[in-house]
C-alpha cells in the first residue's frame, strides 16, 4: 500500500498502514470471527472513532 495524505496535510505510511491491517485481520483469526462479523465490529469501530474527533478551525 501506499503513503496516504490526511486532510491536515499529515501522511501516515503505507508500511504502517499495511502492519495495523494485519494485526487486526490476526486478531480477528483469533477470535474466530466470520468475516460478516469482522465487518460488524470495524462498522462500530469506526462509528466510535468520529466520537473522538475534533472539530478545528482552518482557512478554506
């Protein structure tokens, strides 16, 4: 995968992005989770991620 550009003009590696894929697809195996399972527990994890979100000002 490649490097992403977030809006704030920060960029997260494709490299980091790849492992943090990987340890929650393992951890998933683990857990034994069929992938309808797998989908439901990423949909609430995103749903709690916005909830920490911070609205910031910035010049458009």
């Amino acid at each position: 995968m490649t490097d992403v550009i977030l809006e704030s003009g920060t960029a997260i590696s494709g490299e980091k992005i790849g492992k943090l894929v990987e340890e929650i697809i393992k951890k998933f195996a683990n857990e034994k989770l069929n992938v309808s399972e797998a989908k439901i527990v990423l949909e609430e994890t995103k749903g709690r991620i916005e909830e920490f979100s911070k609205v910031t000002v910035t010049n458009f």
